[in-house]
C-alpha cells in the first residue's frame, strides 16, 4: 500500500465513523417502528424483540385522524405558495443587487444582511395580533405564506445575489443591445442559466415547509387544515390525558414519521445533483 493509499484511508474512516454517528438516529428509528408498544416504552434497545411492524402500520393508517393524502396536499399548498413568493420577489431582488448601480448599494445590502441577525420570534406576536385582528388567521393558510411575496428571506437573496454576479454584463449589455427589456433578460437569460440556484431554493423551501411546526401549531387548529407535521403529532400526543407526564407511543410516532420522510428522500435523492452544484457555486464570488 502506497503513501496515496494511506492518505485515503486517513480520510475515508472519520467519514465513515462520522456517517454511523449519523445515520444512528435514522437506523433507531427503523428499529423502534418494529416494536410493540410495551417495548417501545422500556428502555431503548437496538434490535426488536417483538416484531409488530404490520400491525403498527395498520393502527396509524387506521387512525380516524390520520388522513395522510390531506395533510399532504395541504402542505403542497403552503409550500407552493412560499416558493413561488420567495422565488419571485428575492431573486429580482438579487438581480438588481448584482446588476444595477445605485447610490449607497453596498451599504444597503449590509444593513439588509445585518436583518439575519434578528430573531423571526421577536415579531411573532404582532404578526399574530394583526391576523387574527383582521380575521385572516385561518384563510387560506396566508399567514404562513404571505410574507414571501415581498422578499422578506435575505439569505435566499444574498444566495440569487452570489450566483447572478458571477454572469458577464456583456451577455447582460448584449442582450439591451438586441433589444430585450429587463423582464425577458432576467426570465430569457439570468434563469435558464442559474437553474440549479433556482431549483436549491425550491427544495430549501419544501424541506423547510415540510418540517415547519412552529407556524402550523400557531394558525392552524382545524382538523381538515392539518399538515404532514401534524401526522406525527397524532401519535405523539395520542395517550396524553393533560397531565406533564404520559406514554409516548413511540412504535406509531416512528412509523408516522417514515411515512412522512418519504416525500423528502425522494426529492433529495432526484435533485442532489442540482443542489451541490448551488452549495459550490455560492462562494464563487462574493
């Protein structure tokens, strides 16, 4: 074995030690959706003893509650609607950030990034306040999407801003010169060519939707309103009597959360490529 062998392997056994560190808690989670309920409350064991897998999978399918096709399509709609909000308005945002010249820009994107700094709780009760005071609290789900429309996610900017700075603004004077108005260079040019950034941020935007539970808890109390977060929830406040201290089925919470990570894994799985070639490109040029 020579000294490039041993190098490799110097690399590839932290990698490895850090993905068993990693994939533990997915690997504990299979595990605990092959428990009965008894076993899944005791102490945690890494292998199952009573094999209850079918018949945990029956009972969460079977919970009145548990309206899986819903709480998805519900969910697709918020996501649907943040994305293309944020979409729109942030990398036209971006775009003007990275091709225009204005008096005081560069001032005016730090003090925009100096924004990321502040907690999004801080305005969490005023927000609150205004939509319930205005009856919009549970209409359409707006207020867990309408804020996106006005470019409100200044690292989705900063990320558009990274990527459009890096486009000659020849190719951009070029186009003016043929005749094109900024509206077809932006969605004839700057997108096609920065489709991976585009395609980042829509699964950036449908794993953060999916796992938000902070809004969902906060505007939606309608049964038929739920969301996949919600699908977990069922199970993991199933046995609560109102009291601090319950059972936790953990058998069906863990089943009702490998059914919701499905959507996920797939959508990872079809867009990593894009997905890295955005991570690469973000620090490219600053």
């Amino acid at each position: 074995m020579n000294h490039k062998q041993n190098r490799r392997w110097l690399v590839y056994i932290p990698l490895v030690l850090f993905a068993i560190v990693a994939l533990t808690p997915f690997y504990y989670l299979i595990v605990t959706a092959f428990k009965d309920l008894n076993e899944a409350s005791q102490q945690a064991t890494f292998w199952p003893r009573s094999f209850a897998l079918f018949e945990n999978i029956r009972f969460v399918f079977q919970h009145p509650d548990y309206r899986i096709g819903r709480m998805f399509m519900n969910t697709m709609f918020i996501f649907a609607m943040k994305t293309a909000g944020t979409v729109l308005t942030c990398s036209i945002a971006a775009y003007g950030f990275a091709m225009y010249e204005f008096p005081f820009k560069n001032i005016l994107f730090f003090v925009l990034l100096s924004t990321m700094m502040i907690p999004g709780e801080i305005l969490g009760i005023p927000i609150y306040e205004f939509m319930v005071n205005t009856g919009l609290k549970e209409v359409a789900y707006i207020p867990l999407w309408i804020a996106t429309w006005f470019a409100t996610d200044v690292f989705i900017i900063f990320m558009f801003r990274q990527f459009f700075m890096n486009i000659p603004k020849a190719l951009i004077e070029a186009a003016r010169m043929d005749g094109y108005n900024e509206f077809q260079i932006f969605f004839r040019i700057i997108v096609p060519i920065n489709r991976p950034v585009f395609v980042t941020v829509i699964l950036l935007y449908f794993i953060g939707t999916y796992n938000d539970l902070y809004g969902p808890a906060l505007y939606i109390t309608d049964k038929s309103n739920w969301v996949m977060v919600h699908s977990i929830n069922i199970f993991e406040t199933l046995y609560s009597s109102g009291s601090s201290s319950y059972i936790v089925p953990w058998n069906y919470v863990s089943v009702a959360s490998l059914v919701a990570m499905i959507p996920v894994v797939l959508l990872f799985g079809f867009m990593q490529k894009q997905f890295m070639e955005s991570v690469a490109g973000v620090g490219i040029k600053g």
